[in-house]
C-alpha cells in the first residue's frame, strides 16, 4: 500500500496542475492576509489585538477545502483524461487497494496545503501584529484547533475529490458538478424541501460546522465534532460510489 | 513457468460478441503473431489477458493465473497497449519513473530501459512533445520495465519510422532469443511475418488457425498476407 500510495504522491509531483492549485491558493491566502491587515483596527472593524491571530487561521478554511477538493479531483480525473490509467491498473490491477491508496495520497496533499496556507496566514499575521506592537500568542485564542480543523476539512475533501473523479471521471463535468452542487443544489435543497435547518447537514455547513472547532457554539451549525463526522460521512460515501464505478467499469 | 493461456474465452458487449470461445496456448520462449481484421477481436482478447476488460466467460491467464492475482505483475508481464498512457505534462523519465515505483522496480532501470529503446536523449522533455513514434518506444520501455518473461504488444509498430521498424524487428527477435514468450498482435502482416515464430489468426473473435508460421504460410510458398485471406475467407463466407 505505501508503494502506491508513494506513487499516487510523485504523479502529483511530476505535473503542474497541483502545484497550480498551490500557487494560486496561497496566493489567495496571501491577498486575503493583507486585505484582513489592512482593515483590522480601523473605526468599525475588529480591534488589533492578540485574537486576530484566530481569526486569520479560521479565514482560508473553506477556501482550502475547495482547493484539496479540486487536488483529489485532478489525481484521479488526470488518469482517465490522459489514459494513464492503463498503466496503473496494469502496475497495480486491485482496483479497491489503488483507489484507497489514491485517497490517502490526496488526503496528506490536502493536509500539506492546508499547513501551508496556515503557514503563510500565521506567519503573515504574526508580523502585522508584531509591527504594530501587539503581542503574538499562537498558542491561545483558537489557533490549534483552527489550525487542527482546516487540515482535518481539506483532507476529508480531497478524498471526497478523488471519489467524485472516479465516478466522473471527465475532470469539466465532475468541477461543474461540484460547483452546480455547492452553489446552487445546497441552497435550492433546504428550500424545495421546507427544511431549512437541512443546510447544516449538508457537505457545505457540515465543512463549516468543522471549521467551528474551538469557537463558541453556533446555533446555526452542527457541534464541530458532528460537523466532521458528517463531512467524513460524505467523503467516504463518495469514494465507495467512485470505488463501485471503478471496479465495474474498464479503465 | 512464463507461458499464456487462454481456454474458451468469451466476450459479449450486448448482443455483439466480440471475443467468441477462443482458446489457445503460447509455448515459452516464442514469438507469436496475433493477427486479425479490424474489430476481430484482438484487442478485446489482449485487454482481457491484461485483466484490463473482464472475460463474460472463460480464463485468461500468464503463468498460470490470472493477471490481476500475480505478485509484482509488471515482472511477469511487459505490456503495450496504447502509446497515449503517459501524463503528457509529465517527462519521459518520470513517466516511467511513475510506472517503476508502482511495480518495485528501481529508478535505475528506467536509465536502462530508456537506453534500450533509444529514448535517453528525449527522457527529459514532456510527453506531450514527442511524436507518436516516439510515445510508441516510450511505451515499449515501459513494457521492458520488469525485465518480464512474458511480453504482450498491440500495434508496437504504430507510428515507427522504418528505421524505427527495423529496429523493433530486431528487438522483438532479440527478446525471443533471450527465452521471452511474446504475444504481438499487428496489421502489417509482411513485417510480423519477418518477425514470429508462430502465428494465431482470428475472425470473428473466434480462432482460425495457430501454427508455426511455416506451416500456414505453406512452407514459404504462400505470404502470411496470402495465408490469412485464405484462412479468414470461410469464416467471413459463413458469416
């Protein structure tokens, strides 16, 4: 399994689309960085205090998990797109073990981007605060499990990625089917439904109930613990329905 | 013992049957012909050997089992299949690279196989640069990867010049001598028969005949080409 798995890690390597998904993501963490520095402590925003540093932990949060989303979506769809799935299954022709392998190579890419964005958000954040004589406690104020919960909801979307890709398996259908989901389906449901608290249950405020970790209960949302346990609940769900494609259809 | 075979295998897409109880068995250490019209069933026969495509009915199997339950597979059996099986954003070298860690095989061979197939001056750009002459030896050194003892090749001429044909010619020939079972299927049967020991034709996905080439072709008096209208028009007549 780690021989596959060591795998699925250098394909993600060897191609330039996951580490365009990297830059462009820690470049939006950066911009977001400097716009947050630029209004905190202005009449009518956030005083500058040791706390931000939460805060600007908590902010990529959603941003990330779609980024990991969109790195197990790309691991799995590139092999069908670029028919190097051949090649795979004739390596490695247990398809369950290969699936599951693809999924724990984009959950730890998903978990490397994270602490890479929270790298560049507590870093940056760090030395606003330092330059404007504010103490920096990265310890306190919800910084570990923030910190703790982005990496937890970027790994669970990427292996929700990797099962959407192998149930899709053309990478244009399966990011428009991602954003029809998340953008219109999510919030067209609980009404259509008349259940509006139905939001919290779903991927999106499952995600945000997760990335609630360490901040005081919103009625809005599941528990933190609920919410991962729901969006791992997705994840796994997703990878079992790719897996069940997979393993009937040809490569 | 490195050997194929293959006992009453059948294919069926809907109502069309693509592979029809086709049966036989490649001594080791020979080069057989795989040959066949368009849409006879070759490649569907090949894919199903390579656990690619599930069998309706039937076994397929390289050292006695089926390909997806041997240990390392990639040191069994040398496949090509397509040449587009490569990232084309991704290098030469590290697409084999790709393949080689997934069989356990070290880096160190990839440098060997891209020798042998006269690519290590192109290992270092994209994949989605080389010409189709090019990709077809890339996937040759991808079969060559595990040193195997059984190779099965779809079309490895496709794209190559006839210097490049030439040379395939002889590295066929040459992974025979070495004791290699080697299964190549191809529609340029003057080449191929240049090239193989023993010669398996199909129609219809079902055999029509597998014997030494010599004997098909008539001991010398008939071309393969000419062997293999003979042989395919009653089964086509019949149809």
């Amino acid at each position: 399994m780690t021989t596959v798995i060591s795998t699925e890690l250098f394909k993600l390597r060897t191609t330039r689309a996951p580490w365009a998904v990297a830059t462009c993501l820690i470049a939006l963490a950066a911009a977001m960085l400097a716009f947050i520095g630029a209004l905190v402590g202005k009449p009518g925003q956030p005083a500058l205090e040791p706390s931000v540093l939460g805060g600007l932990a908590r902010a990529p949060g959603m941003l990330t998990g779609g980024a990991a989303l969109l790195l197990g979506l790309l691991l799995s769809t590139a092999e069908y797109r670029h028919a190097t799935a051949l090649t795979t299954r004739l390596g490695h022709p247990r398809v369950p073990g290969l699936v599951l392998a693809k999924a724990i190579a984009a959950a730890l890419a998903g978990s490397v981007l994270a602490l890479a964005v929270e790298l560049v958000m507590l870093g940056g954040g760090a030395a606003i605060l330092a330059g404007r004589d504010v103490s920096v406690e990265p310890l306190r104020h919800g910084v570990p499990a923030a910190v703790a919960s982005i990496v937890m909801v970027a790994a669970l979307h990427a292996v929700a990625g990797v099962g959407i890709g192998e149930l899709l398996r053309n990478p244009t259908l399966a990011v428009g089917a991602v954003l029809v989901w998340a953008f219109l389906a999510e919030g067209v449901l609980p009404v259509l439904l008349r259940q509006p608290n139905l939001d919290r249950w779903l991927p999106t405020g499952a995600a945000r109930s997760a990335l609630s970790l360490g901040l005081t209960q919103d009625s809005a949302l599941l528990i933190p613990w609920a919410g991962l346990s729901v969006l791992a609940a997705y994840a796994v769900g997703l990878l079992l329905v790719g897996l069940g494609r997979s393993v009937r259809t040809d490569p | 013992m490195e050997g194929i075979a293959v006992h009453g295998l059948t294919k069926r897409y809907g109502r069309v049957t693509a592979v029809d109880d086709l049966t036989f068995t490649l001594e080791p250490g020979r080069v057989t012909g795989f040959v066949g019209r368009n849409g006879a069933g070759k490649t569907t026969t090949l894919r199903i050997l390579l656990g690619l495509t599930r069998a309706t009915a039937g076994t397929a199997t390289v050292s006695g089992r089926p390909y997806a339950e041997l240990r390392d597979p990639l040191r069994h059996v040398g496949a090509l299949i397509d040449p587009d099986c490569f990232h084309p954003g991704r290098n030469g070298r590290n697409a084999l690279r790709a393949v080689a860690r997934l069989g356990r095989i070290p880096d160190v061979r990839v440098d060997e196989v891209l020798e042998l197939v006269d690519m290590s001056g192109a290992a270092g750009r994209r994949v989605g640069g080389y010409s189709l002459g090019m990709r077809q030896r890339l996937a040759l050194a991808a079969a060559l990867l595990g040193d195997p003892g059984t190779l099965v090749l779809d079309e490895p001429a496709n794209g190559l010049d006839p210097d490049g044909v030439r040379w395939l010619r002889s590295l066929i020939r040459g992974l025979g001598e070495q004791g290699r079972s080697v299964l190549v299927s191809s529609h340029l049967l003057a080449e191929l028969a240049q090239t193989v020991d023993d010669v398996i034709v199909i129609e219809q996905g079902r055999l029509v005949a597998h014997d030494r080439i010599t004997a098909l072709a008539s001991a010398g008096a008939e071309s393969l080409e000419d062997a293999f209208v003979r042989l395919t028009a009653t089964v086509k007549e019949a149809s």
